[in-house]
C-alpha cells in the first residue's frame, strides 16, 4: 500500500464512525468527527498540505514516486 490510498482509505474510515456515531444518537461525537475531517480537507484545499498524507508518505512512500 502506498501513502495516498491509506490516506483515502482512512479518510473513508472515519467518516463511516461519524456515521455510525449519527446513527447511535451520539451526535455530540459524530458532530466532533466530521469536524475535524471538514477542518483537515479545508487546510489540505488552502495550503495543499495534508499532516496525514505527509506522515503516510514517510512511513509508506508515495503512489508516484519515480
């Protein structure tokens, strides 16, 4: 696996435990959840950083790399 799909993959992750988390009646949890996702996509568009794809990329390596 390389750092952009794990990144994909976490960010599908955590966007099914909001939904579970909505679904449960947490919605307190559920709204901090899907927050902090909203928080991290908004930074990533404005500054085209993302802390966990730069983590992922160290760990992993990229898709791309040549």
């Amino acid at each position: 696996m390389c750092a952009e799909r794990i990144q994909r993959f976490l960010m599908a992750i955590v966007l099914t435990a909001a939904m579970l988390l909505f679904a449960n009646n947490q919605m307190f949890y559920a709204m901090i959840v899907q927050t902090l996702v909203i928080v991290m996509v908004i930074v990533w568009a404005l500054f085209d950083f993302c802390p966990s794809l730069w983590l992922f990329k160290k760990v992993f390596g990229s898709c791309y790399e040549k």
